[in-house]
C-alpha cells in the first residue's frame, strides 16, 4: 500500500501533499507562500494531524541534512516556526516534540551556519507561551549544547562570536521557556546551574581579549565552509531574511552575518542574561545560582585581581548570604584571597544594604567579625592550624594586616548605608564582642609576644570607629544606651594608649551631630572662636536627661585618662575635642560648670603631680586647660569670665608660654624643666572663676565645691563584675553570721535582675550620698555657729543617752528567782544571789 502511495502521488495523505507542495523546486526560490498558508489552514482546521505534520517535517530535514542540502534545511525550519506561531492547540506537545527533535538534529551539526540556524528557531519556541503542560519533555541536551556553544574556540574570529552568542540566546531560551513551569524540568538544579553559570560568566570574563580581537579581524574574512564554491545556493532563514551562498556575497547576509543593527558582543549579552537569571530566581534557589560564581572565581583564581569578582557581584548584589558563606570556607585560603573576597562583599554590600533585614545584617557582621579574629590568630601563630610543622603553609602578617584592613573598611562602608536604628543594632552587637580583661581569662601571648586580646580589641575598636562615623541620632539615649556606655568606658582606663585613643575618638564621633569634630583638631588659644563658624544647637530635654544619668561617668574617665603618663599629643586632642563637643551638643548650665570645675581639677593634677607625671605630660595639661576654659568662656558670653582668662592666659605668654598649646602641642615642643611652684597669676582661680559666674546666674556654691570623682578605687578589670563579687561576699557573710534556727527563711537567690536591680540601686545610694555630702558642706560654710554648736550638742546629748541606756542593761544585775524583798523606807533590796543559779545573757554566751 505504502508502495503504492509512493509511487502515486494522488494517492498519499493530503498533509503529506501539502508539506511537499511548501518545497520549490528551486531552493533558491525560498518558501511557497501560498502553499503554506494552505498548510497553516490546514493544521489549523485538523490539529489531530499537527503531530504527523511534524513528524514528516521533521522526516524531510533530516534527510536534507544527511543530503547537504542545506536550502531545504532551512525552508523546513521555517516551516516549523511559522506553524509553531500560528497554532496553539492540545496537540502541540507532540509537534513539539518533533520540532525539538530537528533542532537539536542542528545543533548537532559541526557547521556554524546550522547551528546559529538551530538556536535561533529554538529561542522564538523559547518565547511561546503554550496553552497546556508537558509532563515528559527534558531540555538536557539543549543545555549542554549550548552551554558547550558558549565555549566555542573557532579559528575564526567573527565565526566564534556568533557562536557563542547564539549559545548565550539559546542558554537564555531554556531559561525562559522552564523557569516559571513547574512541570518542566527544574532549571534550577546544580546539574543545569554547573553549566550555564559558568558559561555566562566565560563570556563575561573574556570580554576585552574579545574586543582587541574583534578591532584586528577583517570584516571580508568570513569563509562559509558548509557548501560547494561551484554551486550557487540560496538559503531562506527565519523572519524573511535571505541568504545567498555563494562564491560572492552580493545578496543578503549569511546567518553568521549579524544585521547592521545588531552591535551587542558576547560579554554585553552574557551579563544582561546573567542578570536576568538571577532575577527570576526565587530564594530558595539562588544558592544554586551563586555557588557556581564562587567555584568559578576559585578555579581561575579571581580573587586577588578583584576586578572580574566585584563586576559579578555589582551584578547579583543581593546574594549577600552566599558570598558570606563562601568567605567562611575559604577562612584558610591566603590573605590576599580573603581579602580579595572582602573587597567584593564590600563593594556589593553597599548596592544591597537598602533592602538588608536586622538578622541579615547581624549575620553579616558577625562573619566579618569571626574572620577578623581568626586573621589575628593566623598573625600571631603563623600557621593555620596554630602551630608550624613541617610542610604547614608559613603566613605573612603584612598580608593578614592587609587582609584586616580590608574587613575593617567593608564593615564601614556596609554600615554606613544602615539606617540609624540597625546601625545602633550593629554598633551593639560590635561592642559585645570587644573582649574585656577578666581575672577568669588569662592572657594569651602570641608568637611575635603581642597579646591577641589586645589586638582584638584594637581591631574591633578600629571596626567600631568606622561604623560610628557619620552616625547621626538626635536622641543621645538611644545612641549610647547604659549597656554599650559602661563597656566603652571599661576599655577607656586601660592601660594601652592606643586602645584609649580609639575609646575617645568613638565618643567623639557619637556626640558630634553637627559636623564640628574636624574644627577642633588643633588645640589652640583663639581670641575670638567665631572663625570656626561653629555650629551651636539647643540641647534637648533628652540629652538633658542622657547627662544627668551619665554625665558624672563621663567627666570621672575623662579626668582620669588625663592623668596617664603614656598619654601623647592625639590624646589631648582627642580630650580636647571631646570636651568642646560636650560644651556645644550636650550642655546647659549645670553641664558648664561640671566641666569648668573638671578642667580646673586636671590644672590641679598638673600643679600638685601626685601622679609624678613627666614634664611633658603637665605642660600638656596645663595647655589643655587653658584652650578649654578659653573656648567656654566665650560661649558662655559672660565679660568678666572671658576678661579672667585672657588675662592668664596673657600672662602665660609672657612669663610661661610652656603652659599654652602653642608651644606645647607642637612638632618640636618647647617645654621648661623646672614647672614646679608656679605662681598663683599664671593659674586660673577657682575663686575668681565662681564670683564671675554667680553674678551672672550660674550656681556659685557648686563651682566653689573643687572636683572629685565618684569612685577613687574602682577596679579597672570590671565594674559590673566587682559589684557582682561585692554582692556575693555580703551574701556569704551574713550566712556565716546568721545564727542557727529551727526555720531558716530561705536565702534569697542571686539572679541577673537581682544584680541589675543592686547596680540601679548603687548608683541612686551615690546619688543621694553625694547631695548628702553637699549639704553638709554649704550647712557648715553657710549656718551660723550657734546653730552648728547646738546641732553639735543635740547630737553629743542623744549619743550620751544612748550610752547610759546600754550601760544601764549590761551592769544592771539579774533578777532574783525569789523575787525581791523591801527594805527599809521602801527601798528595794536584792537577795544575794549564787553564781550558778543566775541566767547571763546570750551575749555572755560563747
């Protein structure tokens, strides 16, 4: 029968007759119009007969292939395009199937010309929508081919990039044709990702070899070589566009020739698909998408010229969490691999820090933070593993010094994209991890003898300093909670100069909110401040409210950080700027004279030298003083004030410029080897300073009062620790001194809150001590002395009656068992009585 019909071609079935008819004799002549809107019409009215139509089709090219006629090749494809636009029904499926069958029968072909054929009617099918699902249709091949097109090494230039751009629209195509399917093959698996990532990011890479290559290459030295020079053939290729082979290229272009219009290159076109890629990946895949990026910077190793690494990550920007990820597996790669690493996560962590969430952003600083101290520990032992052995990788500590650097910097440039609330989460959350000296820690030395506690807290002082930077809060509160100040502080009376100077300037870059920090970085004596165009704000009801809370705990570190003798000129400077930014953010009238009476106290340190301090340390001292009360005179506006310290001040320049900044914080600086007994008209008085202030309003009997801090004695280990040692010591006393009972209340049980409520309550007990004190002092400077002798004397009289009452109960004998017996004139008179029948009191008792 089939014989027959083939010898016949009245007898063969109507569908075959109109996919012959669409065929010219003549390839040259292209596609018959007419034919094939007779075989459109045709699907159209039988769509059962789509899927044999497909199966001729697909019959035909493959024939024509093994034939080298290649015109018919292409009037086939175009066949299949045109009938894939046009019909949308459910028995697409299987002309699908026949039409994926041909075009993965092109790209199998080693010409150029079928391959870039192939991809092009594979990315107009990508771009159809259909109407129903495929439950069975796989696209494993079409990604490892075009994945394998990306990589195409042709000895052509021009030849190369259309192939590899065509692999990129094909990779492109697949992407688009299974990403939001859910029937379809996951696209997102590592299988498929391990070969187009890579793929892209080829291209991407290659981007100016391509480039220099393209400007050498000829535009004429296209050589087409899947056909015979003799025979003129004409090629019809999708959208209407011809292409003449043949000896000459005096017709339309091959499809290896691009349109005018078309400039893109392979890189532009890699990137663009790589963003969209990532942008249809949904959370719970993109891991698979950003794994392949870090594998392939590892294995090229890309990391060290960063250049290629920060351009894919500017591109995913919001895969943060991998890059992190990837940061930890590599914590025993080199330095320069680390900190290549770093750099990227630095420079996409600014694009993508706007959308970052509080346990995102935690847990970024949190790895920066572990790799910062574990890039100590390699510094300090020398070997990833803590100890060098033979074949143990020796580490270079200027490259771990690099490689810190370089965490500390991302820290700032990713925080200062923060908003203000997770920026104080962040600085929180630093400080905790800033170690504490504790007698339960002992030190740790290092190879190089440098105590790693000590370089940790240098290295996250120095990250804390950058995130504090450019911090603005207008609630001081909320900017230097309780918790974060008292561990600051602890860290400001150590005994490292470098770590004090970090303390200061973090305190500096907290309380200034108006951009005055860098007009205060010389100390100098300025006869009018109004040059610095200072910017002067109302302090706040809260940051009222913040001093009077801490302002006792600040002006303590401060007064005694001026008294170590490691102090050089930035620590002044940084004293001095701390103490002006008060004056101008956070003063008001009582704030003014703490300070003035604080200042005046340092002068005092200077001129007693309890503290055998080096010369050069009170000369800076007595500078300090002076720039100080001349920058808050003239804030404060009062004559006589301002008219006092120029008069010092005047009389220093003249009889001992060594006790002005001028001649002490300089390069070379001009000191005096005997400061001792300094005349009283090159101090600032106490005295005078009050009578001044009082007349203008401000409270005289305090800046009488001289300055004395809260705690002499306080342990520089821990204060909150102290306490808690304090607490349980009076717990376990009044243990061993309570006396045996048959019921015993039960002992109160030491908890966090217990010892937050005892350090609360600390502070209010010296709170109250303290005005305690004052009023004794101003009653005893003020009262009269009739009244302070009869305070005197009531107090004398009440003790003297106490006495007599104790002496009363303890020589005051027994009672008698008997009772008593009256004498005589009614007195009573005591039976004498046996030592070992009388009851003696407990006291007695032992």
């Amino acid at each position: 029968m089939y014989g027959v019909c083939g010898c016949c071609g009245a007898l063969r079935p109507r569908y075959k007759r109109l996919v012959d008819n669409i065929f010219p004799e003549d390839p040259e002549d292209g596609l018959v119009k007419t034919n094939m809107e007779k075989l459109t019409f045709y699907a159209l009215s039988a769509p059962e007969k789509l899927d044999r139509i497909g199966a001729y089709l697909s019959e035909r090219l493959i024939r024509d292939v093994g034939r080298h006629r290649y015109g018919y090749v292409c009037i086939a494809m175009e066949a299949l395009d045109q009938l894939l636009m046009a019909c949308h029904c459910q028995s697409i499926n299987l002309f699908v199937e026949s039409f994926l069958k041909m075009v993965a029968k092109l790209l199998e072909s080693e010409k150029p010309n079928l391959q870039i054929l192939g991809t092009n009617s594979f990315v107009k099918f990508a771009n159809i929508e259909e109407d129903t699902p495929s439950y069975h249709r796989s696209y494993d091949f079409f990604v490892s081919r075009f994945s394998e097109m990306c990589h195409s090494g042709h000895e052509d230039l021009e030849i190369k990039t259309k192939i590899r751009m065509s692999g990129i629209k094909g990779l492109q195509g697949v992407v688009r044709k299974t990403v939001n399917d859910e029937l379809q093959a996951n696209i997102w698996d590592p299988q498929h990702m391990d070969k187009i990532v890579p793929s892209l990011l080829f291209n991407l890479q290659h981007v100016e070899e391509a480039e220099s290559e393209s400007k050498a290459a000829s535009l004429g030295a296209l050589a087409l070589a899947f056909y015979q020079p003799a025979v003129p053939l004409k090629v019809c290729i999708p959208e209407g566009e011809t292409v003449m082979v043949l000896g000459s290229l005096g017709r339309s272009p091959s499809p290896l020739q691009a349109p005018e219009k078309e400039k893109e290159n392979p890189a532009e076109l890699a990137e663009r698909c790589l963003r969209e890629l990532l942008g249809r990946a949904a959370f719970g895949n993109i891991k698979n998408a950003i794994k392949p990026v870090l594998v392939h910077l590892d294995n090229h190793s890309l990391w060290e010229p960063k250049v290629f690494a920060i351009r894919c990550f500017k591109i995913i920007m919001y895969s943060i969490q991998q890059l992190l990820s990837h940061l930890d597996a590599n914590s025993r790669s080199a330095a320069t691999v680390r900190a290549g690493i770093v750099e990227v996560l630095s420079e996409a962590a600014v694009i993508a820090a706007t959308g970052s969430v509080g346990p995102t952003v935690l847990e970024m600083f949190n790895t920066l933070l572990r790799q910062l101290r574990l890039s100590i520990d390699y510094a300090l032992t020398g070997s990833y593993d803590g100890a060098i052995s033979l074949g143990t990788k020796i580490i270079k500590e200027h490259e771990e010094r690099m490689f810190q650097e370089a965490v500390i910097k991302t820290i700032g440039s990713f925080a200062s994209t923060l908003p203000t609330y997770q920026r104080s989460e962040v600085i929180l959350f630093t400080m905790s991890k800033v170690p504490l000296p504790s007698l339960h820690h002992p030190v740790e030395m290092g190879r190089t003898g440098e105590n790693r506690n000590r370089l940790t807290q240098i290295m996250l002082l120095k990250s804390l300093l950058q995130v504090s930077t450019g911090f603005q809060c207008n609630n001081m509160m909320s900017a230097l909670p309780s918790n974060f100040l008292d561990r600051l502080l602890s860290t400001a009376l150590m005994e490292d100069a470098e770590i004090r100077l970090f303390v200061l300037e973090i305190l500096i870059s907290f309380i200034d909110r108006h951009g005055n920090r860098h007009k205060f970085s010389t100390i100098s004596t300025l006869s009018d401040i109004s040059v610095l165009k200072l910017k002067v704000d109302k302090c706040s009801r809260q940051d009222t409210i913040f001093m009077k809370k801490h302002s006792q705990q600040l002006y303590r570190h401060i007064y005694l950080s001026c008294k170590e003798e490691t102090n050089i000129q930035k620590h002044y400077e940084a004293l001095y700027g701390l103490l002006a930014l008060i004056s101008i953010e956070l003063a008001n009238e009582e704030v003014v004279v703490d300070l003035i009476r604080l200042v005046l106290a340092v002068q005092d340190v200077a001129q007693v030298n309890e503290e055998n301090l080096p010369v050069y340390n009170r000369c800076a001292l007595y500078a300090l003083g002076a720039a100080y009360l001349n920058l808050i005179s003239q804030l404060t506006t009062v004559p006589a004030f301002c008219q006092h310290i120029r008069e010092v001040i005047e009389s220093r320049k003249k009889e001992a410029p060594y006790m002005l900044p001028e001649d002490v914080f300089v390069e070379r600086p001009r000191l005096s080897q005997n400061i001792d007994g300094v005349v009283i008209e090159l101090l600032f008085r106490q005295s005078n300073i009050s009578e001044v202030l009082g007349g203008s309003g401000y409270n005289a009997d305090r800046l009488c009062l001289p300055y004395i801090p809260q705690l002499t004695d306080e342990d520089r280990l821990s204060k909150r620790k102290s306490i808690g040692e304090t607490i349980s010591l009076q717990v376990e006393v009044e243990s061993r001194n309570s006396p045996e009972k048959e019921e015993r209340v039960p002992a109160e049980e030491i908890t966090y809150e217990t010892l937050k409520k005892a350090i609360v309550d600390s502070v209010a007990v010296e709170e109250q001590e303290r005005e305690r004190r004052r009023q004794v002092v101003e009653k005893f400077q003020k009262a009269p002395f009739e009244e302070i002798a009869a305070h005197c004397g009531a107090r004398a009289s009440l003790l003297q009656s106490k006495l007599n009452q104790i002496f009363e109960i303890t020589i005051r004998p027994p009672p008698s068992p008997s009772g008593t017996i009256t004498a005589a004139y009614g007195q009573p008179q005591s039976h004498s009585i046996p030592v070992y029948e009388m009851k003696f009191p407990d006291l007695c008792v032992y």
